[in-house]
C-alpha cells in the first residue's frame, strides 16, 4: 500500500507531492500515515507560520477519529494521536472531500504501487 498525499495552496496549485511504499496495511492505516507525512512536511516549511493547513481526506472515519481523538478504534489511536501532536503548533483543520475530488492522491498512490524509494517533488512559483 502507498502513502501518497499531496500539498496545494489556496488556488489549487500542487506545491509538493510524495508517496512512499508503507507495506501491507488497511486504508484507514494509509491515509492517517499520509496525513501524518503532510502535517510533518508542512510543520518544516517556512511558510506554515504564514499559512492555515487544510487537510482534506476522503475517508469520513479518518476526519471524525481526528477530529475525535477519543473515538478513533484502537488500532488507529497511535496515528491520530500522532497526527493531532505534529498539529499542535500549526493552524490547520481536517475536512472531508468527495472521493470524486480527491483524484490527485488517487493516481499519486496507484504510480508508487511498484515504488520502492519515497517520491518527493516539490513545485515553485516563479515571481
């Protein structure tokens, strides 16, 4: 199974994209594992004293146990935890996407299938 997020800004604009191969794991485990990698990545910009994070998913469990730490199943308590600690200092929320919309993570996860190194890219503006 892949972990494979990506991080837009306000308009839309993919600013950084990766995946990584996490080895055999349920659904729920993979998109808290990609959330867990966003918030990580975006806590070590620059500009996340700027900007207020929005992670979207489109797993309705995974935005409710975040937003619930305390109802998130055994099995995923670590990663939700995980996630909610990484987001302490940020300005950030969790929202829920159609999984029509979220086509972008889709494709990213199903090219690193085979992947066995991380995938990391990032895109720059030009001013």
């Amino acid at each position: 199974m892949q972990s494979s997020p990506s991080i837009g800004n306000h308009s839309g604009s993919t600013l950084v994209e990766f995946s990584r191969a996490i080895g055999v794991s349920d659904p729920a485990s993979a998109k808290l594992i990609a959330i867990k990698e966003a918030m990580a990545i975006y806590a070590k910009a620059k500009w996340s004293e700027k900007w207020h994070l929005i992670v979207e998913s489109d797993s309705n469990n995974v935005v409710f146990w975040i937003r619930n730490p305390c109802c998130a199943p055994f099995p995923f308590k670590r990663l939700v935890q995980d996630c909610i600690e990484i987001g302490k200092y940020l300005s950030w929320e969790v929202a829920a996407v159609d999984r029509n919309q979220n086509t972008d993570a889709d494709l990213l996860a199903k090219a690193g299938i085979n992947r066995n190194l991380a995938h990391l890219k990032f895109f720059f503006e030009k001013k």
